[in-house]
C-alpha cells in the first residue's frame, strides 16, 4: 500500500498514519523532502477495509494498493514527479539540467581549468572521478582522497555542486565529506550494501543503469535507497551492453520516457559512455532532452585526445556550450510554459 500525504499534511499527520498501520503489524517506509511526504507499507496483503480506514485519516491525499515491487519508485507515489536538489540546482524541473567534467581528476591545476570552463559553457554541475574503475587493473585508477579534495577546491572556486562515484561501502562516508552528490556506477547498480550504505549517507544519489540491465531492475536497485529514507534519487541511462561494436554501448533511449511513465524519479541520460563516440555525444545529447531527460551528464576536458581516461569519448568545452544552448532549446520548445516565457512556437508531440 501506499499513502502519499496532502502538501498541508504536518509532522503529526504522518506519525498518526505510521502509528495506525504499525499497530496492525505492517511495515512502514518514510520518504520527507523531496515532494509530498509518501508512506510506504508492506508486511502482507493489504485488505480494503484498511485502505478504506487510512484514506480518512488526517492529512491523507491518496492511497493505492502498491502493484509495482518498486513500491516507493513507482510514479502512483508521487503523480507530479520528485525534484531532487544538489545544493542551488533542481534535478527534475522544466530545464535540463548539465552535469560536466572529466572522466577523472588529473590534478588540480587541470581539474580547476576544466571546472571554469564547464561553467562558462553553461553548465550547472561538475563531474569528475576520484575513485575510478576500469576494465584494465593496469589503467589509471584515479587519485583517491587527494582527487575528492581537487574536486571540492574546484566547486569552492566555480560555485558548481559536484558529482562523483563511490564504489565500495567503506568509502561512503569518505566521498560524501567531500562530494554534494554520490554515483552509483552502473558496475555497482546492484551492489545492495552499497546502496544501503548511501542511502544513510543522506546524500543525492545518482543511480546508473547497469549495462544488462532490464528496467525492472533498475528501478529495483532505486527502491533499496528509497527504502533507506532517502528519496533523492536520479535515474541515469548511460547505455546499454549489445551485439554491435560500432559503438561502445547502445544508448536506450526508449527508457527515458518508459522510466518517466513507470517511476516519479528524475532520470538523465549519458550520452558519453552511451555512444563512447565523441563525434556521437552532441546528437544524443540532442536525443535524450527530446526524449524528456530532465538532464545530461557528460565527460568534457579542455584537450580530449590528452585525456588520460576515457579520451575517445570526451568533448571540448566549444561543443558542451553547444549542447547546453541546444538542450535548453529543445526544452523550451517542448514545454508550453517555458515555450511563451521566450516567446518561441511550442512543438507538438504525441
């Protein structure tokens, strides 16, 4: 089952509510802060006398018996959709939102250039990988604390809220002292003790697909965060494992808008190790907002051929400007509110 509270529901509303079905042996789950407040109960079946009962309770909008083993994901719990915000930007409004910066941190002199670029070009996040892992164990595997502490330096000089992978338990607590936002990398999408331990962290959590991945299970690896009390979850298709190797990875668009109907989460799109193609970033780029990302992240560095991780997929600074001008174009032309605020003709889809 689940109760999704009105706005003007209070603190009281809601511990009546947790108290009513608790004293009848179901399990409660809380989720506060990002919308309205949703209370997630299982245990056992549901019977209609007890929906019946907890819709007269004080402060209570809705409650659906829970069809979804998502049941805290699932877009019934919360119709308008989830706003996740990383410090001053709003994942999951009307503008998408451009998380950029390098695959790794090389240094701190190279990581505050690219940091001011990326802000110049309009982007509203940075990005960039202090832990990294990759296929090779001989590759460049990141700069560890020493990384996290450039990546902090850099948001203090560039106002921009980063972003970076956590991949272990024991480094949760490590990263988010430094970090506005942990990544679930799409290794790790179903690293359940991972995902548990950043949800206590409290931290926004940028959840990735995991290249084999279904949807199902996807969002199923959202719901052990939400579980966890933490509702501030985004989504991100980064492209998924096929037969073609013209790309990297084949880049799933149609879960941008599948994900949008099933789940009231923000989702964004990675254009970047989804195509693994440079010259293939800004027209999925372009793809994904057209499809409803509510944002984009991807890998930028000043001169990408140099990049030490990563570089045939990197962009320049010139063609993130590009894509950010193009992104909120194309949302602007989507949405009809935003489409009469710059006096532009609203697109029509279907």
């Amino acid at each position: 089952m689940i109760i999704t509270m009105r706005g003007e529901s209070v603190h009281t509303d809601h511990q009546q509510v947790i108290r009513y079905v608790q004293e009848r042996e179901f399990q409660t789950h809380l989720l506060a802060g990002s919308g309205d407040v949703v209370i997630g109960v299982n245990g056992r079946a549901v019977g209609t006398p007890l929906l019946e009962e907890v819709a007269e309770l004080p402060g209570v909008g809705m409650v659906n018996r829970s069809s979804k083993p998502y049941m805290l994901a699932q877009r019934a719990a919360r119709p308008d959709g989830t706003i996740v915000r990383v410090g001053n930007v709003e994942i999951g409004g009307t503008l998408p939102v451009v998380m950029a910066g390098p695959c790794v941190i090389e240094g701190a002199e190279a990581m505050i250039e690219v940091a001011q670029a990326v802000k110049a070009a309009g982007a509203t996040m940075l990005r960039g990988g202090a832990f990294k892992p990759r296929t090779s164990p001989y590759s460049f595997q990141g700069l560890g604390e020493e990384g996290l502490k450039i990546l902090a330096l850099a948001r203090d000089l560039t106002g921009l809220p980063v972003v970076t992978e956590v991949m272990e338990p024991e480094q949760v607590d490590l990263v988010a002292e430094y970090a506005d936002m942990l990544q679930i990398g799409s290794r790790n999408m179903s690293n359940f003790p991972l995902l548990r331990r950043a949800s206590a962290a409290g931290k926004p959590i940028l959840l990735k697909r995991g290249f084999s991945a279904t949807i199902e299970e996807w969002l199923m690896s959202a719901e052990y965060v939400l579980a966890g009390g933490n509702d501030r979850v985004v989504l991100c298709e980064r492209g998924i494992r096929s037969f073609d190797t013209s790309t990297r990875f084949t880049l799933d668009l149609n879960a941008v808008p599948l994900v949008k109907q099933l789940t009231h989460l923000p989702v964004v799109v990675d254009p970047s190790h989804g195509t693994g193609r440079r010259e293939l970033v800004e027209p999925m780029s372009m793809s994904g907002v057209a499809a409803g990302a509510h944002g984009l992240i991807v890998e930028v560095h000043p001169t990408p051929d140099a990049a030490l991780c990563d570089a045939q997929q990197s962009i320049d600074p010139e063609t993130l400007s590009r894509i950010v001008a193009n992104a909120h174009g194309i949302a602007r032309l989507l949405n009809p509110a935003l489409a009469a605020e710059a006096g532009v003709t609203q697109l029509r889809v279907a």
